[in-house]
C-alpha cells in the first residue's frame, strides 16, 4: 500500500483550533517534524485540512 510522508513546514500559531488538532492528530508537534502515514482515505481528508501548513510525498 502506497504511504505518504507529511512533513510540516509553517506553524499552527494563529490557525483555528480544528487545524491545531489536526496536525497534532496527524503526529505533528513543531515545524520539520516528518511522519510517514498510510495512503487512505482518513488521512487524506486531514492532509486535505492543513495542506497550507504541510507538505507531502508519496513514497513507497
């Protein structure tokens, strides 16, 4: 199953807190902070949320 790498590059100062929740969700707590997450459909609506805040790579 393909995986994608989320790394956060802005900080979550001044966001709303859903947005907040989200990173923190995603396993982010500071910028450079880079987690590895399966391809699914969850974690693509939670990329989808903060894609201003993060970037994201598809690996293998």
């Amino acid at each position: 199953m393909p995986r994608l790498k989320v790394t956060q590059v802005r900080s979550k100062v001044g966001n709303p807190p859903d947005q907040r929740n989200t990173l923190r969700s995603l396993g982010l707590k500071r910028i450079g902070d880079v987690v590895v997450k399966e391809d699914r459909p969850e974690i693509r609506g939670m990329v989808y949320a903060v894609r201003h805040l993060i970037a994201v790579e598809e690996v293998e």
